[in-house]
C-alpha cells in the first residue's frame, strides 16, 4: 500500500480511503458485517477511513465507531468525518454557523467513540453563514485538540479561493483538503478546482470514483438503464497527472 501526506499536515494516509456512507439503514444494516469490511480494509493497508454525521442519520459514525473501539486501531487510524446537513428537525440543526459546528462535532465524537477527529471535513459550502465564522470555529477546534485538521467538500474554485483569500488576511487556519467528485464521467473539476487545490497545497479526496457503480460493468449495452437519480456527466478536460490526488474514496 502506498502512502502520501495529507495536503501539507503530515499526516500520512494510503492512496486509497474507506468511504462508509452505504453503511447503515440507507445502506447494509447489519453492523458487524460492516465492522469486518472496515477491519478488512485496515488489515490490507488501508489507514484512511471516512464518514460523515448525516450518513444513515449518524449511524455510520456509530458503525465506524465499534470497529474503531480497539486503541491500537483507532491509534493506526485517519479518521475523517463531515458536518453541514441538517441532522434533525426545525432551525440550527445544520449549516456552518459556530453554533452548530460546535455543537455538531461533540455528537460525533461520542458517536465514534473518540476523542479527536483527524480530518474534520465541511461537507458543502453554506451560503448563510460568513466564511470567517466557519474558518474561526474550526481553528478553535484544532487548537483545542478535538480535530487534527479540516478540509472542505464539493466547493466551487471561487469558494475555496475564498475560504484561504480569507485565511490569510484574517491569521486563521485553513482548509486543508477538498473532496470532489471525481471519475472518468465526472471530470469537471480539472477545468478549476484541481487546479487551485494545487496551487494552496491542499490533499484531494475524491467522492465517487466508480460513478455511482457506472463504471463497475453493471450496466451493459442493450440493457434498461434506471437514470432517475441522475448521473455524472461527461466534461471533457485534458487529465494532467501533476494535479493532486490523495486518496480515492471508495463509497
């Protein structure tokens, strides 16, 4: 297995991370089964395992979070998590306010039984809430040690220049990751995002990397192809191989 540093923090993490967002009552149920596919995965190298607080209304957390009970595991671990859709009912129960996000990663930190989170990701951006309030609350959080890092998912380039434009004229941290989706039928962020992802130095996860299971060989020609929920489209871009990728999700 190989191994990469994690957009400029040190952390090492495989080439490919765990997606578990199929894990749970959206997805496999059964919790000890999901529990051996992450102990599979970790036994074979992979280090790097990724979730978020509104997969299964929070049960995939709680799934990670027995499988991740042993301390040598947890120690040998990169976890990563996401906070931003709502997680209940009636207002402030979502978003990138400082009051949610404060709220929000103490439920996930007793949800996986842990007491920090490596990689604590904004799982899209929040037009209602300042930019500067977000980056203010998660640097708190680094400092006091409940997360290692933070890192952002499926911004727009605009929105990342931002966030670090912001950063640096404020002396706060910064994001640190960008998770995209990403795969041969869903190549729109070469036109920008990969690009300024090189350009701040930031590690890239990418979400989806079979296309919703497109690109596994389950649909063949000739064959009824069920598109009600929408698939990627085809942006076509020259793929240049110096941009930078960190990890491959595999949802």
């Amino acid at each position: 297995m190989r191994y990469r540093v994690l957009g400029g923090t040190g952390i090492e993490v495989s080439t490919y991370c765990l997606g578990t967002m199929m894990f749970g009552a959206v997805g496999n149920p059964d919790h000890q089964e999901s529990v051996r596919i992450i102990h599979a995965a970790l036994d074979q190298g992979v280090n790097f395992v990724d979730t978020a607080d509104m997969y299964s209304a929070g049960e995939s957390e709680e799934i990670v979070g027995k499988a991740l009970r042993d301390r040598r595991r947890r120690e040998a671990t990169v976890l990563a998590t996401k906070v931003y859709f709502p997680m209940g009912e009636g207002p402030n129960r979502g978003g990138l306010s400082r009051r949610w996000i404060t709220q929000a990663v103490e439920n996930s930190l007793r949800r996986l039984g842990t007491e920090w989170i490596d990689l604590y990701q904004v799982h899209r951006p929040d037009p209602r809430t300042d930019i500067e309030e977000t980056l203010g609350v998660l640097g708190d959080l680094v400092t006091q040690g409940k997360i290692r890092a933070f890192g952002c998912s499926t911004f727009p380039a605009e929105d990342i220049v931002e966030a670090h434009t912001v950063a640096e004229r404020r002396g706060l941290r910064r994001f640190r990751t960008e998770q995209p989706p990403y795969s041969l039928l869903a190549r729109g962020v070469e036109a920008s995002v990969l690009p300024v992802a090189q350009r701040y130095g930031m590690g890239v996860l990418t979400w989806s990397p079979l296309a919703s299971g497109f690109l596994t060989g389950r649909y063949r020609k000739g064959r009824p192809i069920d598109l009600s929920s929408g698939r990627p489209a085809l942006v076509p871009h020259r793929f240049d191989p110096a941009l930078p990728t960190t990890a491959a999700k595999l949802d």
